[in-house]
C-alpha cells in the first residue's frame, strides 16, 4: 500500500500515465453505457493482403462487430475492413451474452503508409547513472554485446536485422584501442555493411562551452578512422541537450558529416514550443552563415520522451505493447500538433498549437532499457521482425543513424524548410552552477592557442600535446555535470554525487594546469629560438614581448626578471629596442623571507606600444641611476583615470559611478538603471534544494519564487595607487552569499580599455541562488555578440525555439550607435542576461522593468536539482573589459576588447638581442582573425557577415589568398619552420 501510494502521489511523469495519456487522445469514446465505454482508433495499419485496421476497446470483454465486414472478441481489438481511399461509414455493433450493447456508426479514413527507422543506441552519459569510469567501461561492454547481436541475426531479413549506433564516438574510440584485431576487424567490416555506426560528437556536449577551435578538434578522430579501419563518418547525434551553437554546423561540415539526429529532453526546464519552436517543421535544414548545412531531425520538447520516444511506445518492451501504441502514436503526429497533451511531461505550462507531422517517414529512437546509459537489446530487432511479418505497414526498419537521413534526402530535401543561425541551448544555465572550474576551463582554451602558436614559431610540433589538453577541456564541457542526485556523496550509482564533481571538476583544473603547462614550455622554446639567431647584445638582460593576438596593439606586459640574471639591487630602466625610448615600468619584488617557495626576482610590468600582432618586440634591460618609482596613494576618493577614461567609484552604492570617455566627451554608464556598474547582485529562490528534477516542474509566471535579492554593501577602498603604468583601485565590499566580494579596477597609460576584476569568496550552500554582475550602459540594444563560430545578434537569424531569456557568448558584446562603439568582454563567465534579469524557471518572466543598454553577467547559480553540482564555494576569479571608440564597427571593438583579456602579451626572458621586432603572420581584411599558428598551417576565423578574400602572409612563405565565407573559418597550409 506504501509503495502504490508513493507511485501515485510523485509528480514526475511515468511511462503508464504517458501511455495511457496516447491511447485516450488517438480514440473516440462511441459507445457508453451502464459505466462501460467502448472507444475507436482508425490507425495506420496495413496488412499485406491490402486490409487496413480499426481498433476497438472497452472496458468489458465484448464482441466488436463491423457489419459485414470483420468481428472480433475482447476488451482491446483489430478489426480489419479493405483499405479505403475516401471515408467510408460502417456500424459497430458491441454485444455481450445478452445480446447487443450498443451501436455506433464510425468513419474508416484513409491512413499514411509509414517508413519507420528503429534506430537504437545508448545515451553516454558519462557520469549521472554512476561515477565515470564505471559508466565508460560498461559502454565498451556494450560493444562488446553489439557484435554478439549483430552476428545472431546475421540470417534475419534485413530490416529486422540489429544494428547499432554509437551515439557518441568516445566508447568506440577506446573500445578499438582496447580489443583483439579480431575483434576489431569485426567491429569495422559490420560498420563498412552500414550494421554499425559510429557517430561524430565523441560525447554530448554543451557547444556552447566549447571554443570554436575545441569543436574543430573534437572531430578530428573522423578521418583517423576512415584510414585506419576503412569507414567514414557520415552522422552525428546530439542528445540531451537542448540547442547547439551555429558553429557546429561548419564544425561537422569540416569533418565531412552532413547529417545530424537532435533529441532535446523534455525536461520542463526547456520550452522552446513557446517562443516559435512550434513553427519548427521535422526534418529541416539547418544553415550556417557560411552556407553550409546540415540536415535535422529532432525531438523536441513536448513532442516525446526524447531520445527514449521509442522506448515510450513499447518498441523495448514487448511486441504486444508496441501493437498497442506505435500506431496511436503515427496517428497522433498525422493529425495533432503533439501527440501528448500539457502537463504529460511534468511542465504544467500551456499546450501549444502545432501543425501535423507532415511526412510518412520517421526517426525513432531506442535504448535498451528505460535509462540513461542503456544496454543494447534484441528486443527492438526481434519487434521488427515480427512486426513486419504481421504487417506491410508502417514498415519497420532496425537501422543505424544514417539510414533515416539518406531516404529522406534522397526523397524530400528539396521542400525542407531551411533554419539559420543559433540553436540557444535552454540547459546552458547550468555553466553557471560551476563557475570557478569552468573560469579555469576558458583560461585553458586561450592559453592553449598561445601555447601552440609558440611552440610552432619555435620549430617544435606540439600538436599531440595540444589535442590531449583540449581533449580535457572537453570533457569538461561534456554535458553531465553531476550524478543524477548531485547533493548525495555514495560510491555508485545515481548517488554518487561526490565522487563525480571530484573528478568532473579535477578535470578542468588539470586542463588547465596542462595548458599552463603547455604556454609555460612554449614561450621558453620560442625564447630560446630567438637567443639561438643571434644578434644585438650589451643589455643586462632582454625581454621579448609576443602579441597573440591578430592586431598590433598597445598593451600591459608583466614578465619575471629573476635574480640570478640581474640583481634584484640593481636599478634598471627597459629600453624599447626599435625606437631606443625608455618605457616606463614598474617592479613588484619577490621577498625570499615573505616567499621562499617562489623564484625569487622581480616581476617587471610595463606598457609596451604598439606590438605587431603574432609577431614581438624586444626589450632591453639596461642599467639605471635610480630604481623605478614606488607607488603613489591616491587617497580614498575612488577616482582613478588615464588619458582615455576617468573611473568613479561611488563608495556608497557599492559600484561604478561614472566611466567617462574623454576622447568621446561621453559618459558610458546610464546612471538611471535599476543596478549600478559592476554592480554585485545576489537572488534567492524559493524552492527547495535536494529533490530530483523539481526544476523541471516548478513554473514561475511572476516573481513570487524571487525569495530574496541583495546587493553589495559597506563598499571600503582598500588601495588606490598609481603606478607608472597606470592607475589601479581596490574596493572591498561585504554581500550575501559570500563572505567578501573585492573589486580591481585598472587602467594602464596608452591603453584604451578598462580593466575589471570581481572575486568572490562565495559560501556554500544548497539554497536557490544566483549571483549577478550588472553592466548597465548608456546605450541601445547590442548590435552582435561572439558565439562559438559565429556572432550572434539581435537581427540575426536564430532557429525557431531557441532559448531566449539568457546568453550563452563566447568573450563580448559590442553596442554601436551614430557617434560612438561600446564593447564588453567577459573572460570566465559566459552567461549573460540582456536589459533584465529573469526568473530562472519555466516560462522566465523577467523581474526588472527592460534596459536595453544593460548586460548582466550571469556569474554563478544554484538552480539545478539534478545533473550539476548541487553548491559551490571557494574563491572565485571573473574578468571583464570595457572600450569605447568611435566610427569602429562593433564586431571589431568587440574583438579588441576580448583580446586584453584571452590574448595578453606573453613576455619572456632573452640571452640574445635577436632583431627588434619582428611579426610571423598577418592578414589585410579588418574582420578577420588569426586564432592561432599549428603545425598544420595558419587558422583563419571571420566575424564578417558576408564572404571575405584576404591576403595572409607569412614570414618565410609566399603570401596565400584565402576566401572566406560568411564567419567562416578556414586553415591556410604549409607553416612548418
């Protein structure tokens, strides 16, 4: 009794009440009498003698006869009448022993013959359903099974044959590199015969975590596996995670996949069927700016269990139950907009209208059991061959990925709706509830094209090493965050919530200590290359300074003068060895007594101006008459400026009162918005932390679940200094949620960008929070944003449901209007919301009046229940940067205002004076980039709008012309030293 009274009063949905929910909305109740109901569903079946099938139920056994035409007894039959091709009218009539019951005149219309691909696969999840190790080896056992299965109906009729996807190439990858050649050899002649698939994505990803370079790279296996065991690539499957960023679309095309399956959990989180995802036709055809495409299926929100839709309709369970169901549920796409009424799934939110499934073709997933990381299973196949013993349609075919994509291209492309743009993920919240990690995951992808830029200049391939950190930094950005009870700490299964964040989290900070690592290897190599050429000496010591970034730029650089090679007693001044001017610097010592476990030196900052982009200039050290100046105090005011900006610090309100442009005349902060300029904002909600998915059935239609919202209070200036670099302010304030928040504000002489800095001391704690920062500018709506291989923008095309109330961007957001440009960039948090900050449950109303100038930075959040970290806590670093200039297009500014913060100056020590300055690569065209210099040639990336020509050259090769499509990229060939 216990146990049923539990079952029933639990508010997550369950495959009886979903089932039951598709067989009353595919009948009609015709008959009811005495409490006892006889309904009617015409379905899509056909027998091979050219019958079709009306199904009759009722609650009590009865004998359904359709006059002259066929009879049967029971509560739930078939009865069969010749195939119309009009509505014809026939009489039921229902008896029991005492004779007839009732009668009915129903109407047999005619039905789709349907072509239904089986298509069955497991959903890696690595991690969630146990720890990950335990996860990724029972999906190589997996494999193991598929074989086995494969050459068990190797006799069978093709159709019903089993076949395999692997929906995520990571298991397959480690499978070959861990059996016999047998078996190997098995595994690709049964992928060769299209029994198995291996597709793309090597695990299910949030692209948007992912830098465009980190996608590239993730496919790369494609092209090892068609030389090393004779089979391509042809799909890949995204699943789970609803919405994908534009730049996947080029990403697949590069490693030649076309085709891509999509299955978007329903998780009431995700409701794209209200903002256009209604509109959104199956299949479609998905269009980058570049032009290229992918072909689409998906399952969308309410529409079905997502990649288990299968299972949902007993295609894993029993012959008996998929005849009850799969032909409901064909019936139901044919004539209803979803074949599930609202509040099936959990989300009690409104039904949406929605047009019929047009085609007669359809792509159905299966998994083994009813469960994330499930086994294959010969039940799917065994249906299928039955099923079409039975019947000639629908036509049941066990096929790989594929196989559904070739028929419907080869029958129906043409009349595709064609989609463009970005396909915003709805769960991308949930990079938030790890944000020091994930800061440490977006430092390691900038850090990374450093890093092999300068171990290429130097001569050395470093490209194994580089794949093996992105490879990391990619399984980072896998999409399970979390066990499926992230809150409990066990040591298997769904429980096991410590032990997965332990290591999902010791992960990133190993990805980037690797890349670390990898820069800190690097610029030594380059530096040494350098000595190795020779040339101008005299100088105590020589620094090079390398520019990472495409532009020549005036920068800060901080380098480290040990010890060893100039006495910390010495008094030095830095020579630009280009123009024999003085640069002004300023030295931070290390003290042996206050750090002995450091090298001990001085760190050396100084602007150095105009440094070619991908190419340095060289520093000397020469011997000086008095040491570089201490720092003056500029007292508490909490103004600080240089010759670009004046920063006000209003020490009462806990922000930025004021960033005036002097070169524009122009203040950059509306002073009238709800949160002031840097603002530290912090929500709780009230819901209840440690239950399984309550997010996903928590709707907010105001903002009575906003529990509490708090700002930063009791603002004090800890330092304000000028330097001759330039001028820094430290303000420290007190918060909720944390136990201090301190704030660094810096603008350096030449440069024109300012710095910021937020770190946080957050506590932690299982209650519904989040965390905010608040840009508000004294501007209009942004003009574009980077996405990952892409921009974004408010006028561009994004696909039709789309999550909207957040961002999920790469580095910046630029605003123009007629007089003047304004950009952002954000260095770890990647969450924004734009003009309002909403509620973050289903359907997120906003909960501030909008402001179109305003960003806020979505810092961090505690919102999730289930697959993230359920807290987080610890010291937690967040950069930004803000530039202004006038008649510069907003995509470019954007650029410059990221490159401060992902491409700084890397400056390292010379035992040679090579020449002055000396740039490796550069490109003509404004809105082109160069990401990074690999062993495998210079990598392009455009931020225009339309197709660009542009002319690269390279030192030592001859200039190449590359075309560029639309925020396209491309790799020029041919860079080995």
């Amino acid at each position: 009794m216990t146990s049923r009274l539990l079952q029933r009063s639990l508010g997550s949905p369950d495959y009886d009440g979903i089932r039951q929910a598709l067989r009353d909305d595919t009948s009609t109740p015709v008959i009811s009498v005495r409490g006892l109901e006889v309904r009617v569903a015409v379905l899509p079946l056909f027998t091979h003698d050219g019958r079709q099938a009306v199904r009759v139920t009722s609650t009590e056994p009865l004998t359904h006869v359709l006059a002259g035409v066929d009879s049967a007894t029971g509560t739930d039959v078939t009865l069969l009448v010749p195939e119309v091709d009009g509505p014809r009218a026939l009489t039921l009539e229902c008896r029991d022993d005492a004779g007839v019951v009732g009668s009915a005149r129903i109407t047999v219309t005619p039905q789709r013959k349907w072509h239904v691909f089986v298509v069955h696969h497991s959903h890696l999840d690595i991690g969630y359903t146990d720890p990950q190790g335990t996860v990724l080896r029972h999906h190589l056992d997996y494999l193991d099974a598929a074989l086995r299965l494969a050459e068990e109906t190797a006799s069978w009729p093709d159709d019903a044959r089993f076949r395999w996807t692997v929906e995520s190439s990571m298991p397959a990858l480690r499978w070959l590199e861990a059996r016999p050649k047998e078996m190997v050899d098995s595994f690709a002649a049964l992928a060769r015969a299209g029994l198995i698939e291996v597709t793309a994505l090597p695990f299910q990803l949030h692209t948007e975590a992912c830098s465009t370079e980190e996608l590239h790279r993730q496919l790369r296996f494609t092209e090892q596996l068609e030389r090393r065991h004779g089979f391509t690539t042809r799909s890949a499957m995204h699943t789970d995670v609803p919405g994908a960023v534009v730049g996947l679309v080029d990403a697949l095309n590069a490693a030649g996949v076309r085709y891509l399956a999509a299955a978007h959990n329903w998780a009431g989180r995700s409701v794209p069927y209200l903002h256009g995802g209604d509109k959104l036709t199956r299949p479609f055809r998905w269009r980058a700016p570049s032009g290229n495409e992918l072909l689409v299926w998906f399952t969308d929100t309410p529409h079905g269990m997502a990649y288990m839709e299968g299972n949902t309709v007993g295609l894993t369970d029993s012959y008996e139950l998929a005849d009850d169901l799969l032909p409901r549920y064909l019936s139901a796409l044919a004539t209803r907009g979803y074949p599930y009424g609202p509040g099936t799934f959990g989300w009690q939110g409104p039904d949406a209208p929605k047009e019929p499934y047009e085609l007669d073709v359809l792509h159905l997933r299966v998994q083994g059991a009813h469960a994330d990381n499930a086994g294959p299973s010969i039940v799917p196949a065994t249906i299928a061959r039955r099923w079409n013993e039975q019947w000639a349609y629908p036509r049941l075919r066990s096929a790989v990925n594929s196989d559904f994509f070739e028929h419907v291209e080869e029958r129906y492309h043409d009349r595709l709706a064609v989609h463009e743009g970005d396909w915003t993920d709805w769960w991308a919240d949930g990079l938030g509830s790890g944000a020091r990690p994930l800061g440490y995951v977006r430092r390691a992808q900038s850090a990374l094209r450093t890093a092999e830029t300068l171990h290429t200049l130097a001569g050395v391939d470093a490209t194994e090493q580089v794949d093996a950190a992105y490879d990391k930094v990619a399984l980072f950005n896998e999409h399970t965050w979390g066990a499926a009870n992230p809150w409990e700490d066990a040591e298997e299964a769904g429980d096991s919530g410590g032990l997965q964040w332990t290591r999902k989290s010791s992960g990133a900070y190993a990805a980037q200590d690797d890349a670390a690592d990898l820069l800190h290897a690097g610029i030594r190599r380059f530096a040494a290359a350098l000595s190795q050429a020779g040339g101008e000496g005299g100088a105590l010591a020589s620094f090079a300074v390398f520019n990472p970034g495409t532009r020549a730029r005036t920068d800060v650089v901080r380098a480290f003068l040990p010890r060893d090679v100039v006495g910390v007693e010495v008094p030095i001044v830095l020579v630009d060895a280009r123009t024999g001017a003085t640069l002004p610097h300023h030295e931070e010592l290390v003290d042996p007594e206050e750090w002995p476990t450091r090298p001990i030196g001085r760190h050396v900052h100084a602007v150095v101006p105009d440094v070619p982009g991908f190419g340095y200039a060289r520093l000397d050290v020469a011997p000086a008459e008095t040491r570089a100046p201490e720092p003056v105090d500029l007292g508490t005011g909490g103004v600080i400026e240089n010759e670009f900006y004046r920063v006000a610090y209003d020490v009462g309100a806990g922000c930025i009162g004021s960033i005036f442009d002097k070169r524009a005349g122009r203040e950059l902060v509306n002073g009238d918005a709800a949160a002031g300029f840097g603002q530290y904002v912090y929500d709780r909600y009230a819901t209840a932390p440690h239950f399984n998915h309550l997010s996903g059935h928590v709707g907010a239609h105001d903002r009575t679940l906003l529990g509490d919202r708090a700002i930063g209070t009791h603002a004090t200036v800890r330092e304000a200094r000028r330097t001759p670099v330039g001028e820094r302010l430290v303000v420290e304030l007190r918060g909720k949620g944390v136990d201090w928040i301190r704030t660094t504000i810096e603008l350096h002489h030449g440069v024109p960008r300012v710095d910021l800095t937020y770190q946080l001391a957050k506590q932690g704690t299982p209650a519904k929070e989040a965390v905010f920062l608040a840009f508000p500018f004294a501007a209009g709506r942004p003009a574009a944003w980077e996405l990952t291989g892409g921009v974004g923008g408010p006028d561009l095309p994004r696909v039709p449901g789309s999550a909207e109330y957040m961002l999920p961007i790469r580095h910046w957001i630029a605003f123009e209007d007629a007089e003047l440009s304004i950009a952002w960039a954000t260095l770890e948090a990647p969450l924004v919301q734009l003009g309002t900050i909403h509620m973050p449950y289903a359907p997120f109303p906003p909960t501030l009046d909008q402001e179109d100038g305003t960003v806020y930075s979505w810092a961090l959040n505690n919102i999730w229940d289930t697959n993230f970290p359920a807290q987080q806590q610890g010291e937690t670093t967040f950069r930004y940067a803000v530039t202004s200039e006038a008649g510069v297009q907003g995509r470019r500014l954007g650029a410059a205002a990221a490159a401060g913060l992902t491409e700084p100056f890397a400056g390292v020590l010379i035992t040679e004076g090579p020449s002055s300055e000396e740039e490796y690569v550069s490109v003509d065209h404004p809105d082109v980039l160069v990401t990074s210099l690999g062993w495998d040639g210079v990598r392009l990336q455009s931020l225009a709008a339309e197709p660009v020509t542009v002319r690269v050259s390279r030192q030592g090769h001859e200039t190449a012309e590359v075309r560029l499509p639309a925020c396209g990229v491309a790799v020029v060939r041919g860079t080995r030293q």
